[in-house]
C-alpha cells in the first residue's frame, strides 16, 4: 500500500554514542530528509542523536515536531526551539502520538528505548494497525546483530519472510531516503 510520504519518525539515543560516524549519519539523515522536503517526528530531546538531528533539520528550514513524556521533559532535556513541542503523560501516549503524525519509521544508532520504539512500530505493521514503512539506518554495522535475529526468527518460524523482507536497511542516508521513498509514493 503507498501513501505519500511528509513526515517521518525517527527514533535515536539521548546519547551520542562513542563513534562520531554516529553523529556524521544524523546530520546526513536530515540532510537527505531536508532535501526530499521531509519533516521530522521524534521523541522532543535537546540531547544526544535526537538533539543533533533536530537542530540539522532546523537549520534546513524544516519542521520539527518533537513528543515528549513529561518525566523527561522535566529532566531538562525538552528541546524548547522546535516548531512544535507536545508534552505527554507516558511513553505509551508518545509512541501512539509519534506513529500517528509520521508516514514512516527509522531507527538511528541507539539505546534500549530505540530499539523498544522501532519493534513496537514494526510489530503494529505486522498486525496491520498501519501499512507504513519501517528501516533501520545500520550505521557502522550497529544493528547486524538484530537483523540476524530477526533472520533466525524466520527461520525458527516465527516472523513471515514477507514480513522480514518489508524491513529496509541501508548503510547510507541517502539510499535509505531512496528506498523509503520508492515505498510510499
């Protein structure tokens, strides 16, 4: 199924990560999403990945729209510059915010959260609850270990090859923005 594509939810660490080629493929994400006149959802941080894509995507003069849980947001880690900042009450009302307002899913380099937000989002497109795109943008190799998994998932039964083979994964930002958009023109 294509729809067409304005806003994408990336998921990506509060932290930056030991390997600045992490930080390298956020600003070259929200190049390439700038270019392709794409918006931004994300989890609403200041910090980390989050915070890098952000501020790339507004210097672009692109949208930014940021959900954030108000836990966090009282951490002092709300990102206070963006179009707009929607404060919520728990994580499970962000996810159910950020799948809403996007068109698709990537994950960046991150931590456990990341990984709980883009399986979530793949799971919900496995039982039909939306048709958009899901990816994985494996900078350095970061997710060879899970896309083995979800291989051997496949293969144990568990996960359709339909549905493994629906996942994108691409090395480069841009070939990411290229396959993400064939899916949903």
């Amino acid at each position: 199924m294509y729809m067409p594509c304005n806003k994408i939810a990336v998921f990506c660490g509060s932290a930056k990560g030991k390997n600045k080629d992490y930080k390298n493929a956020a600003i070259s994400l929200a190049k390439e999403m700038a270019e392709a006149s794409l918006d931004l959802v994300y989890g609403g941080g200041s910090i980390g990945l989050m915070g890098i894509i952000a501020d790339e995507l507004l210097s672009l003069n692109r949208k930014v729209y940021g959900i954030i849980p108000k836990k966090i947001y009282d951490w002092e880690v709300g990102h206070e510059h963006i179009t707009e900042l929607t404060v919520v009450d728990d994580m499970h009302e962000r996810k159910a915010k950020m799948a809403e307002m996007s068109d698709a899913f990537i994950a960046m380099p991150g931590g456990i959260g990341t990984l709980e937000e883009i399986v979530e989002a793949f799971t919900w497109l496995q039982l039909g609850y939306h048709h958009k795109p899901c990816a994985f943008l494996n900078v350095n190799g970061y997710y060879d270990h899970l896309i083995q998994f979800f291989d051997s998932m496949v293969v144990e039964g568990f996960l359709k090859q339909n549905q493994r083979d629906g996942l994108i994964i691409a090395e480069r930002p841009k070939h990411l923005i290229e396959i993400l958009l064939s899916k949903t023109l």
